[in-house]
C-alpha cells in the first residue's frame, strides 16, 4: 500500500487517463514504473507474438481490471469501500444500509435521552 495523490493506493486498477482502456497506464502507476517502458514493452510484445494475443490479453486484462477510483481514498476503509463496491454492488449497498441503520439508532438513542422527562437541562448548563 502506498500513498499517492492525496489517498491511498493499493491494488491493480485501469487509469482513467489511458490511451486505450488504461490498462498500461494503470499497470505502470502500480509498478512505479513509466508509462511510455509500458507501452513500448506492450508494442514489443505485440510484435512479437504476432499481435493477436497480446492484443486478446491486453483486452481481457481489461475486463479483469477494476476502474481507477474518480477521487483518490483517504482511508484505507475508503479503498475497501470501493473494491467492495466493484466487487459486489449488493454486498456494497447492504453495507451502506447497516452504517445508516447504526447511524439512525444512534441518533434515536440520543433523542431519547434529550427528551426525556428526566433531562434536566438547568443542571447541564450549569455544567
């Protein structure tokens, strides 16, 4: 895990910024190593093997690889949030509900206790 741009990075993700699919660019920022190498070894490869399989590779590496993130993470709770997300959007979403469910009990809890008849708000001033 490193920490680049403001958030954290970790994990092999497409660049928003590629030329094709961002599958270099994305894999050269996740090796620290510069982005025209990526595609000059890409093209290299390519030459070699005829093209069509690297091309076919690069294509399926595409479909393999999750999308850069729009805004950088801040946490490392951020970044699970996201892969959760990509993974399974209905694992992500139930773990939003759970969040706001415990968000909105608390708040009730707290209500609650405002409230009450038993809150004596001249003794908290007083505090």
């Amino acid at each position: 895990m490193r920490h680049t741009n403001g958030g954290w990075r970790r994990g092999l993700y497409r660049s928003r910024r590629g030329m094709v699919l961002g599958v270099c660019r994305g894999l050269a920022e996740h090796l620290d190593f510069p982005v025209f190498w990526m595609r000059v070894i890409f093209v290299v490869v390519a030459l070699l093997t005829s093209v069509l399989p690297a091309v076919v590779v690069y294509f399926i590496a595409a479909l393999l690889m999750k999308p850069e993130p729009v805004i950088p993470f801040e946490t490392e709770s951020d970044r699970e949030f996201y892969d959760s997300y990509t993974t399974s959007r209905s694992l992500a979403i139930h773990r939003l509900k759970r969040t706001f469910e415990s968000l909105d009990r608390r708040i009730r809890r707290m209500e609650s206790i405002v409230t009450s008849r038993d809150f004596n708000w001249d003794e908290r001033l007083k505090q």
